[in-house]
C-alpha cells in the first residue's frame, strides 16, 4: 500500500479548531497514514523567550496548550508537569533544546488525544520509539542520520498495519548516546521528509497557512502593491537555490526525499480548494518560463584579498581557504576571481566576532604578502529556475531590470547547473532588486 505523509505547521494547529480541522484532513483520505506536527502557534517562540528570562514566555506556551486541548485537562496538566521537568533541569547540557523540543511533543500529545476522543485509532510515536537518531554536522547543527531510516519505516508500518495513524512530534531528534537534540529552522519539514523517506511515502503533504510556494515573498513586495503568483511545480534543484536566500521551504527539508523521488506537496490547510505547490525530482518547463522565483537575503560579507599577479602564485587561494577553514572555523559562500584580486563572501554571522576580519587580514598578509579589506555588507539576490537554460538573455534581463531602478550590480556567481544567478546589491535596495526582477518577467500583478 502507498501512504501520505503529512506535517502539519504551527499555524495550522494555533487554534482547537485548527487542530481539528487537521484532523479532518487526514481522515479525508485513507492513505494519510502518519502526522508530523510543529508545536501548535507561536509556542516555540514563547519557549525561547522564557529560556531568554522572560518567564511569562513559558506561561504564554502553557495558555496555547490549554486552549488547544479543550476538554484534555488530564493530559494538560502531565504537559505542563513534563515542561516544568525540562525547565528545572538546569544541569543538564541540552535543557534549551529540551524545552524548545516540547512544543512539538505537547502538540503531537494533544492531537492523539483528540484523534482518539473522535474514536480514530491513532497512536503517539516519539523520536526515541522511532530510533530517530541524528549526528551533529560540521557547524554543531543536528542532522538525521540515513542509516537508521530502514529501521524507522519498519517501526512506522508495523503500527500502520495495525490500523492506526501515527502523530510524530517533529522539530527534535535523538544522538546515539541518546541526548535530545534540536535540528535547524524548519526542523520540523525535516522530520517529516524523513518519516516520508522511511516509508517510501506516495506523497509528502506538507500543510501550511498559505497557498502555495510563492515567486517571491509577498511581504517583501506587499509596498510594491505586488502579488506574487504562486508556483504550481518547481524541481528540488530549482528550490534549494531559492531556499537559501529564505525561500519559505527549507533546503534541509528536501534532502531526504531527494534520493527517492518522492514529490513534496505544499498546500494550504485553510483553503482545500487550492492546489498547491509540488515539489518534484523533475518536470517539464513551459517554452517561455525564464525563471520561477526570486529570492534575497540580507547579512553578507565580502572580504577582497589584492596582491599583484596573485594568478601566477601557486596555491594562493588554497592557503587563503586554509587561514579561513583550518584557522578561523568559516565556510564561505561565493569567490568571485580577477587577475590580482579574489574576493571570499561570508555570512555575516560566522566573522562578526571582534577582531576576526582583522586576524584574516594579518594572517594573509603574513603567509602571502597580499592585503586583505572588509567592503559594506551587502544583501544576496538569487534568481533560478529551469527555463534560464532556455534563453540566452535571461541575465540580461535581470541586470537590466536592476540598472531601471538604479541598483548596482556588487557581484554576480553564475551556477554551475545554469539554473541560478547569485547577485549583490546593497542591503538597502534589496526589496527593490527582488520587485524589480520579479516584475521584469511576470509583471505587476
């Protein structure tokens, strides 16, 4: 039998009533065998302000888990006992990803709970059930780990076959030492791509508060009286470009299913009548489609590095990516190349330590002789989609559309795949670069 895997959003389980219309929605169809949920509205928020000392947080998460467990008052009093628990350990080294993660956990109690008021066989399955174990990556983020995604689905089938669906907490994972661990932004998708992986899942269903995947993000061009169209079918490759300059799907969301195909559906939990977005491994590309999104993002540091006939010295770049990943700890993002200059963009985040520019500065000056300066921080504008192998004056178009409105062109990385251009643009103009793209090729609408 081939099943749906379904994630539901905080936005789409914020209220008892949301709540139960989830519910409606896996009853709708008899292959929704499993649900991931987020933890219901803004509870996650409110956990990390409380974890920041603003302990009305922490009450403010508890209102949420009362308002959306009506008539649970049992198993609302055990949440609160369980986030009190996490709150108190105060020794232990994961508490702050311990109580993050129980948004998740009470929002995957709750359902179940309802699910069986309504008498539907449904059964909780939490991550150290499943054996959902995560390794932490080179940056200390917790990733899932692939090997044990067999053994998940065997976990996951034998109480399918049993008659039941499944509520899975999303967000959080366990180490193989057995120590809670939250993944990044998205964390949730995540796990729901994994659960759909380890079923071999028909479809991933992921639930939402909006449309679709839009073109570009609305509330960046709601001043420009702009609506972006949304996107009926976009490739993993074509969203991974977006997803990195904050499209609305993150990019760690499609590593899992990636490798079998399976399609993500991004649909709106509010409106059923709309078809969505599908995410898929390929698709045909209408004839005169040139991009399908543009997307921006703030917070970029670009570092030149300036010796003359530096293209004649062997192994420049690679002692200057030494001085960066050995020495400093920093990955870079693009490295745009002249004949005496390279220039290293680096998120602004990873060299905002006092002093860190400037120890670049000084250690490549002492190993090669070259000089090192920090220009302005600058905004990430990324254009993909397949049709740009399609067209030759795609980029001429973009830069065009940009020089109307007065933005300078800081930088451009063209991908290797012929499916995305990186663009710099200050970070004050960096909505304007985004409407101006997008009405270049689908107009004000």
């Amino acid at each position: 039998m081939s099943y749906k895997v379904c994630k539901f959003g905080g936005s789409s389980l914020a209220t008892r009533e949301l709540l139960d219309n989830a519910i409606d929605i896996m009853q709708a169809d008899p292959s929704r065998k499993v649900a991931v949920v987020s933890a219901c509205g803004k509870t996650t928020n409110n956990l990390i302000a409380g974890l920041e000392g603003k302990t009305e947080g922490f009450d403010s998460a508890k209102d949420i888990a009362q308002k959306v467990g009506k008539g649970h008052d049992e198993l609302v009093a055990e949440l609160y006992d369980n986030l009190q628990k996490r709150i108190d350990s105060s020794d232990a080294n994961n508490r702050a990803d311990s109580v993050k993660a129980w948004g998740e956990y009470a929002s995957a109690k709750l359902m179940t709970a309802v699910m069986q008021e309504w008498g539907i066989n449904a059964v909780f399955m939490e991550q150290k059930e499943l054996g959902l174990v995560a390794y932490l990556d080179q940056e200390g983020d917790a990733q899932p780990d692939p090997d044990y995604y067999p053994a998940i689905g065997e976990k996951l089938e034998s109480r399918i076959n049993e008659g039941a669906i499944v509520v899975v907490p999303g967000y959080y994972a366990y180490t193989k030492e057995g120590t809670l661990v939250t993944l990044p932004r998205g964390g949730s998708d995540t796990i729901g791509a994994v659960i759909a992986n380890a079923l071999n899942a028909e479809v991933y269903e992921n639930w939402t508060d909006v449309d679709g995947l839009s073109r570009a993000r609305p509330d960046m061009l709601k001043k420009f009286g702009i609506e972006p169209e949304i996107i009926s079918e976009i490739t993993y490759a074509e969203a991974r470009e977006l997803a990195y300059a904050d499209f609305k799907l993150q990019s760690e969301a499609l590593i899992p299913v990636m490798p079998k195909h399976i399609p993500i559906h991004v649909r709106s939990s509010k409106d059923l009548s709309k078809t969505g977005t599908l995410i898929v491994h390929t698709r045909i590309v209408p004839c005169n489609e040139y991009i399908v999104g543009v997307a921006a993002k703030t917070g970029y540091v670009p570092i030149t590095v300036w010796k003359p006939l530096m293209n004649k010295e062997v192994g420049f770049g690679l002692d200057v990516l030494r001085i960066l990943s050995e020495e400093m700890g920093i990955s870079y993002e693009h490295s745009p190349t002249g004949i005496d200059d390279v220039q290293f963009i680096i998120e602004k985040a990873a060299i905002s330590k006092p002093g860190s520019a400037n120890l670049f500065s000084r250690r490549v000056s002492e190993i090669r002789g070259a000089h090192a300066r920090v220009e302005p921080t600058m905004a990430m504008v990324v254009v993909a989609g397949l049709g740009m192998r399609q067209h030759v004056n795609t980029d001429a178009r973009v830069l065009t559309a940009l020089a109307k409105q007065g933005i300078q062109q800081l930088m451009l990385n063209k991908g290797a795949s012929q499916v995305s251009s990186f663009i710099g643009v200050e970070e004050s103009r960096y909505a304007d670069a985004v409407a101006a793209i997008y009405s270049e090729f689908y107009g004000k609408k």
